[in-house]
C-alpha cells in the first residue's frame, strides 16, 4: 500500500517529504499492533441473553433449599423486624438517609465504587478491567440466585405493609422482598474485594454489612431479608472459588489494584466524612 502511495504521488508530479512516508508506515504499524489488554477489556463480560455471570445457569445455588422460609406473620422474628425497621424512621432526613437512597439508585460502576473510600482506589473498566469485571459479573450471579427464593415466598416489602417513605427514586416492586439481592451483591462484593486487599479487609467488610443496611434504612427490605442476603452472597463466593475463570479474573485483579496503589493518585472523595455518616447509626452495624 505505502509503495503504490509513492509511485502515485510521482505520477502525479508531487513530491512528497520523506517524513510524510515514516509518519504513514507507523500508523499502519500500529494499527495492526494495537494493545491487547484495551482488545480484550469488553470481552470479559460475555454478551448473552441471560446472566453475564461466571456461573451457567445451571450451576447456581439452589436459593429455596439454601434458605430457610422468611418470618412467618405473628413470629418472633418477625416482630423483631417490624421492630427494626420502626426503629429505622429516626433517620429520615438525616445524611444516613440520603446516603441510603444512594447505595439503592447507583447503578454499576457507581455501586461498584461505593468501596472506594475502604480500597483507597477507584475501580474503572479501562484502568482496572478485571476487577470490573469481577464484580459485575458476580453482581448477576448473586442476582440470579436470589431470584429463585424471592419469587417463591413473594414476600411483600416494608413500604408496602407500612405505607411509609421510601428513600428511593425510582418505582419498587412491592413483593420479592426476601432475600435481599442488592444486600447479597454489597457482601459478595465485600468478601471479594476483602481477599483481594486483605490489609483492608476490616473496613471493606464493615462497609459492605452498612451498605446492607441501607435497604432497611430507605424502609425498602426487612431485616431477615438483608441477614440472609448476606448468607446467599456468601454462599456464591463459595461457589465462584471452585471455578478457574473466576480464580484468574481474582489474581489478575490484585495485580490491577496494586498497580493503581503505586500511582499514589491524590483521593477524589472526602472519606472522613463519609465514613462518619455511613457508620453513624446501630441500624448500620446490626
């Protein structure tokens, strides 16, 4: 191709610099090289029609025989979550509140970085691809898990048995409130993110469990709802570990953190004040 430009550009009469010719050749050079870690960052979330999750469909945890059956009305346990979520109200208006409704309007990646102040770094698809795409797709795995039992017990919501606010911009289910899939996702993610940054683990872990307990906060999950959430993401962490995709996306991942550690980056959120908020009330740490 750079030969018939030369023979075209004499035929013509022109003369064309030398530079111009070194300038073409690497363009084309590159264009054939490009970086295969930039080629390969979509790739790691397939493109299918169901779950973009490591585990085939057929492989997930089996949620109504994981679980036990929500508290039955008139129980003792489910008073203790009427109680609970009572006790939640004091916080309406408050900046716990407000951060709530956050944790349950963010969408990927803003969800993924709700963490970002326990990890000291922000998680991104082009600087940290594997990491990304390890939470996400674990994201759909524990989602598809939950699906199972929430559709069994159909188990109505706070908000719908109450007829009290709801932090919460957009339009709720009022059943398939049991188990809690978003309260499963922040603590599959915690345990994830936890061996990942084990040096960190204590605050990751802490994050995780309060960000569970945004759903009771915002008056959208019961209590049981949000503990056995967390037992179902365990339960799929567990069953990830077995899997050699999801053990190389892990390592790659430690690889990707430490390398935006040692950029030493200036911090982008005010972290003593948002930890002061999300750990400012016992409904955080129950």
């Amino acid at each position: 191709m750079i030969r018939n430009l030369f023979f075209l550009s004499i035929s013509q009469g022109k003369i064309i610099p030398i530079t111009f010719f070194i300038a073409l050749i690497a363009f084309v050079l590159s264009a054939g090289c490009t970086n295969p870690d930039k080629q390969s960052n979509k790739s790691l979330i397939p493109e299918t029609a169901n779950s973009k999750g490591f585990l085939p469909m057929d492989a997930l945890p089996d949620s109504i025989a994981l679980l036990p059956p929500p508290p039955a009305e008139g129980s003792i346990a489910y008073e203790l979550d009427k109680e609970i979520n009572r006790n939640s109200f004091s916080l309406r208006g408050s900046p716990r509140w407000d951060m709530a409704a956050d944790h349950l309007n963010a969408l990927i990646p803003e969800s993924i970085n709700g963490f970002y102040c326990s990890l000291s770094a922000q998680i991104t698809e082009d600087e940290t691809p594997y990491l990304y795409a390890l939470l996400f797709r674990t994201d759909d795995d524990v989602r598809f898990t939950s699906t199972a039992a929430q559709y069994k017990y159909n188990r109505p919501t706070p908000f719908f048995v109450n007829n009290e606010p709801i932090c919460v911009r957009q339009k709720r289910h009022n059943y398939q409130s049991y188990p809690s899939g978003g309260a499963a996702a922040f603590w599959a993610w915690a345990i994830i993110l936890s061996e990942i940054a084990p040096e960190k683990s204590d605050d990751i872990i802490a994050r995780g469990r309060a960000f569970g307990q945004s759903y009771v906060i915002c008056n959208d999950r019961w209590q049981s709802d949000v503990n056995e959430g967390r037992v179902l993401g365990s339960i799929v962490v567990a069953r990830l570990h077995a899997l050699p995709e999801f053990q190389e996306y892990l390592e790659a991942a430690k690889s990707e953190l430490a390398s935006v550690w040692a950029k030493d980056l200036p911090p982008i959120r005010d972290c003593d004040t948002e930890n002061a908020v999300v750990f400012q009330s016992s409904l955080t740490r129950f």
